[in-house]
C-alpha cells in the first residue's frame, strides 16, 4: 500500500497540451480539510490558505 487511511496525502496532476490549448487552461487547486470537504478553490499553485499552517514560497522569499 503507499497510502492507508489517515496519511494526508498530496495530489499532483501534470497534463500534456499543445500551444492552443495552453491558451484556455485554467489550473485548479483545491485544497481541503481533515474530513475531505473542500475548503478552498483557487488557481494559484502557491497559494497557501489562511490557518492552513503551510507557508507560500513567496513568504520564504521575504523571510530573514
């Protein structure tokens, strides 16, 4: 098994598109709770929810 119930696990999908479909993708990035319900909808991949407890790589940048 590489998952059981209980391991919080991350998704990532990759998709392979030519130039005019590239045009009209839209990326989605859900993110949801402990029980699974969506909590969060958004398209930027380094969003990071409010409370969430993980941290965007754009507040690495500023961080001293």
């Amino acid at each position: 098994h590489l998952v059981n119930p209980g391991d919080l696990v991350i998704l990532i999908a990759y998709g392979v598109m030519n130039e005019a479909e590239l045009r009209d993708y839209a990326p989605r990035v859900v993110f949801v709770d402990a029980d699974n319900n969506q909590v969060e909808l958004g398209s930027d991949p380094a969003h990071a929810p409010e409370g969430s407890g993980l941290i965007t790589p754009r507040m690495l940048s500023t961080a001293h």
